[in-house]
C-alpha cells in the first residue's frame, strides 16, 4: 500500500505519522485517540493525557494500534484542499511501480479494470465517512469494526490491518533486494563462509543498516522518514514521466487488448494500488467540515485513478512486453533520472521498518509487566522488532517475486480492507434505514469483493507457487 502526507495532518511537530500503503493507518492513531475529558468545541484544555493507559480494554489492545508518541487531543483543522493532498499523497506508494506491468499483462482493456476499484474504493471510502457520523466515538478503522460486529469486529480488523503490514514490508525488502545491483552495478561481495550472492549481500546490509531504528521509542526523531517516504514516491513518479518525455524511449509499444486469462492476477496488483482506507478515519476526523469528507474521496480518487492509467498507458506503451513487474527496473541505465528512481526505489524501505513496525511495539508494550523498567521494555522492544526484521528479511530473499507477492497481498488483504469490510460494516451499522438500491448495491460490491479475492488470490498464489519450484529446480 501508500504514501502518507503525515506531517500536514499533524497540528504539532512532534506527532509521528507512519508513511505506507498499508499500514500507514497505524501510525495515525494517536491522532484520533478518544479522550472523553476533552470538551474541544468550548475551548477547554485537555485533562486526558494520563487517562489513556487506563481505558485500555481487552479489544482495544488487540487493535494495537492506539497511540505514537504522547499527544493532546486537538481540534480539528483540516481544510478540503489539505485533506485531499493527505489522501493523494497517501495512496501513491509501491503499487505504482507495478501499474505498467499489469497493464501489459492484463491489456489495454483492463484500464477499465483498474478505473472500476478506483470508483467502487471511492465509494467505499464516502461510506466509511457515514459510519464515523453515526457513531461519534468511532475514530478509526477498528472502531467501526467493533461498532458494526463487536468485538470480534475489531479483532477481525485489526488482523488484517496487521497482516497487510507484513505483506507490505516484505514487498518492500523484494523491491529492495530487485533494485539495489542495479544501484551498486559492478559491486561484487563475497565470503567464503556465508553463501549468499551479492544481491543477497546488499540486501542484507540494508536491512542491517536500518535494523537499530527498531530500538528507538521516541519515534519523533525518525518521523521525517515519513516525508522523505513520500518525497521518494513522488520522484519515481517524475522520472517515468521525464523517461517518456526525454528519455530517447519512443512510445507505441505494442499493448495487447485483453488477456483474460491474468486478470485475476492483474486485479490483485490494482487493488493493492488502492489501498489506504484503514488511514481514511483519520483523515475524516481531522477535517474542519468533515461533511466534506464525500467530495474529498471523490476528488481524491479520481486524481489518483487518472495518474495510475497515464502511468499505467506510459509506462506500457515504452517498454511493451519487456516491461518489468517494477518500472524502474525496465527505465535505460544510461539515464541520470533511472539513477534518481533506482537510488529513491531503494531508499523507500529503508524509511519504512521502524514506523511501521510501531504498532506491533505498542501492542507488545501493553502485555509486558508494569513494573518492567525502560532499559528492559527497550530490549524486548528492539529483540522482537529485529526478530521480526529478520523474519522478513529471509522470507523476501526466499521468495523474491514482486508481482505475485504484491498481486497476493491486494486479492488476500486489500479487497477485504478495501471493498468487502466498509460494504459488510455499513449494511450492518445502518440496516433498516438505507434503501434497498443501497441495500442491493453494497451486496453486490460485497459478492464482488469476495470474487475478486478468491480467484485474485488462487491465482497468484498458484503463480507464487510455480515460481518458487521453477527456483529450486533452476
């Protein structure tokens, strides 16, 4: 999933948001926190700060997700045009790499394809700001879950949210393990005692040089990851644009109208692009006029949508068959702006562990003893965190193919954060008093979303399956 614009939701500078497609939402959640002490709208201080520890619930912990950092509750200040750069910039992350690729793969026609998720998230989005207006207490992701379904709601929720984390970060470290000999082209490592190729080598370095910013706590001095996170999606996709345009590449590659036969596969990979609802809460409540929030998605979206299919069109039509599942692996080597995009493709993970990982620290946190002192929560913290890095990391050198990692995550995770969740919560929540047109049509995006999942994610699985024996037997 997805950049995060999280310093312009951030009222004070010290707030740290996360940055990524799928599991930015979790570094937002402080922002939203309930603080049933406050009376914002007379003016009045806030007297909650130190009362949050002690309204933690069984359910609530299991959401893992409530707070980065200390942070007051304050009144929401976000303009239309402010919220829409936030959703904008928060939807742009690593699903553009893959755009062309899929488009190449699935045809000319599945623009359509890729255009239809980008309405149906829209509305998708514009209901979940419904169910934030009924339920005042509803601040994120997990609440609506909880109010729509109980608790297990919010368990349901929170264990997707949690598993498009590490789908997501082990995306990552394959994008970065594909890029990094490209970057470092020439560079031969090698000892005698470990046996690993040098692609694995710089790979494992990476990883090993961004590994103690998982034992920080004060995750303020590493927040303007999050903005050097966004800059490095905005400048891979400038350089496709500056590739097409003075790159020497000519356009017209030949793009095939339709291959039915990988669409399945092709539709994991454009939803995965859309992913970012789990943040949208928190976007709506930061909203001066959140009955805005509607026209925002639907602004936001559409932006988005039309980036992805220039993108998608730009990228296909210069390199055709030969485009690679990430486009900057298929942009010239002569280019300075490939070195640009390569340098900021292999920089985005680097920026991307420690925030992430954030949540599952604060839920780690939550089940140590209370009478555990800091130097020992920090070990704790840091050993499960570098543990969990670790685990990553061998999983994307085990099982390094983009495309179908990325393509399982979207069918797995992201139709179900994206489409069946927000469909399943608003029938719930407001049964009896939509109309049977809504009634028939958030079934339908429902039965949809489920099609979509179940035939995106056999097939790439099976792919992913077929790709890993080919492998073993190379």
């Amino acid at each position: 999933m997805a950049a995060q614009w999280c310093w312009s939701l951030c009222p004070k500078p010290k707030q740290v948001v996360s940055e990524s497609v799928h599991g930015a939402q979790l570094a937002l959640q402080r922002l939203s926190k309930r603080c049933e002490a406050c009376d914002v709208e007379a003016g009045k201080p806030c007297k909650c700060g130190d009362q949050e520890a002690s309204r933690a619930s069984a359910a609530s912990r299991v959401a893992a997700v409530e707070a980065i950092g200390e942070q007051r509750h304050s009144k929401p200040n976000s303009s239309f045009a402010h919220s829409v750069i936030n959703m904008v910039g928060m939807l742009i992350g690593l699903g553009q790499l893959s755009i062309p690729y899929a488009l190449e793969n699935g045809g000319w026609a599945s623009a359509f394809l890729l255009i239809g998720l980008g309405v149906m998230c829209a509305y998708t989005a514009h209901i979940i700001g419904k169910c934030l207006n009924e339920y005042s207490s509803s601040k994120t992701y997990q609440d609506i879950g909880e109010q729509a379904f109980g608790t297990k709601g919010r368990v349901i929720a929170s264990a997707f949210i949690y598993l498009e984390i590490f789908f997501a970060l082990v995306s990552y470290t394959i994008s970065l393990s594909d890029n990094l000999p490209l970057v470092f082209a020439g560079v031969r490592l090698h000892f005698p005692w470990l046996h690993l190729t040098t692609t694995q080598l710089l790979t494992v370095i990476a990883v090993l040089v961004a590994l103690p910013s998982l034992w920080l706590r004060d995750l303020s001095s590493i927040s303007f990851l999050s903005f050097a996170g966004i800059i490095m999606s905005l400048l891979i996709f400038g350089t496709v644009v500056c590739t097409a345009a003075f790159g020497g590449v000519g356009l017209g590659k030949h793009i095939p109208v339709l291959q039915l036969d990988r669409i399945p596969a092709v539709s994991g990979l454009y939803m995965f692009s859309y992913a970012g609802h789990i943040v949208f809460p928190n976007i709506y409540t930061a909203m001066k006029d959140p009955s805005r929030f509607t026209k925002v998605s639907i602004t936001s979206f559409a932006v988005v949508t039309a980036l992805y299919v220039a993108l998608a069109f730009v990228g296909a039509s210069l390199f055709g068959p030969a485009v690679n599942s990430q486009i900057t692996l298929s942009m010239p080597p002569r280019l300075a702006v490939t070195k640009v995009a390569l340098w900021a493709t292999v920089l985005t993970p680097v920026t991307k562990y420690a925030l992430e990982f954030a949540p599952f620290a604060i839920q780690l946190e939550h089940y140590l003893p209370s009478g555990m002192g800091p130097r020992a929560r920090t070990l704790v913290r840091g050993g499960v965190g570098s543990a969990a890095l670790l685990l990553i990391l061998t999983l994307a050198l085990s099982v390094p193919y983009f495309q179908y990692v990325l393509s399982l995550t979207g069918s797995l995770v992201s139709v179900a954060i994206c489409v069946i969740f927000p469909c399943a919560f608003y029938l719930k929540i407001r049964w009896g008093r939509v109309s049977r047109s809504t009634v028939a049509l958030n079934v339908a995006m429902i039965l949809a979303g489920v099609v979509l999942a179940v035939v995106g994610t056999i097939s790439s699985a099976k792919s992913l399956v077929q790709s890993i024996q080919r492998g073993h037997t190379a």
